[in-house]
C-alpha cells in the first residue's frame, strides 16, 4: 500500500488525546488497511453521433430553346445568252450553224437550297458529386465527480502523526 500524506487512518475518537497518538503511532507502523468501502467517481464524457439529412436536390431536364437563324448560302442559276449579230442571220450555236426552223435544247441549271436539320452534340455535361468534410468544434458542459473529505474532530493524517511526535 501507498503510505503517502493524503491517506486517512481510523482514529479511536473516544480515547485521550495522548492514548490517540499512541494508538495512531501503533496503526502507522502497521501496512495492513481494513477496507471499508468503495466510493465510484463519475464523469460525463461526450458521444458524437451523425446524421444524414438531406442538404438539397437539384432537377436537371433538357430544355429546346428556339431561335431564328439565317444561313448565307451562295446559290448558282445558269442564263442563256443569245448574242445576235448585226448584218449576219446566221445563228451559231456551240460552233455550229443552226438553220432556219432548226430547234436545239439547251439545258441551264440553277441550284436551290435544301434546308435540312440534324441533331449533333454541341456539349457535354458531366455530372458528379464529391465529399467535402469539414471540422465542426461544439461546446458541451460536462460534470465529473471528486471525492471531498469533510473532517470532523481530531483526526490526524499519516503524516503529521509522526511531525507532531518529533515536537
């Protein structure tokens, strides 16, 4: 056992104050401690517990915004010019004579725009979602127990027994 300054011996309170140091002087010199109970401590001490709410949400949907665009295209016709002569009735035509009465085809060609619609990806979204931690600090008052020792009478500790004996 521990012999330091703060152990409590039982005093015979009943006895002189002469007898009591004689008694208490015999108890010190003995190592043996009778128990006589045991007192619990208690403390509160913090448990954290977590729980998962929902923060928000968000909706995503494709909407189809329309809009009036107008596209320059180059378009290209072909005409027929027929260049005539004064003084000379002959007609050529491609280098040849063309007699009277005579009828030759000629084809002219113009180009017309066909507006057409394709859907192509114009963008790519990408969607995720990532875990930000942080650290929180939350005050809590806690309450411990400690043992007080209320001393009533002449009671001596270990200690002083054996100083007040050497005065």
């Amino acid at each position: 056992m521990n012999d330091d300054n703060r152990t409590l011996r039982p005093i015979d309170l009943n006895l002189t104050s002469d007898r009591a140091t004689e008694v208490a002087t015999l108890t010190d010199t003995s190592q043996q401690v009778a128990p006589v109970g045991t007192i619990e401590l208690r403390e509160e001490r913090l448990f954290v517990n977590k729980q998962r709410e929902v923060a928000g949400s968000l909706n995503l949907s494709r909407e189809v915004r329309r809009e009036t665009v107008q596209v320059p295209v180059e378009l290209v016709t072909e005409v027929l010019v027929i260049e005539h002569r004064a003084g000379d009735h002959a007609v050529m035509l491609d280098g040849e004579l063309i007699q009277p009465g005579q009828k030759r085809e000629i084809v002219v060609y113009r180009e017309d725009a066909i507006v057409d619609k394709r859907v192509v990806v114009s963008e790519i979204v990408n969607i995720g979602k990532r875990v930000v931690t942080e650290t929180r600090t939350f005050d809590a008052t806690l309450a411990r127990e400690e043992l007080v020792v209320n001393e009533q009478g002449e009671l001596r500790r270990v200690g002083e027994i054996n100083a007040n004996e050497r005065r």
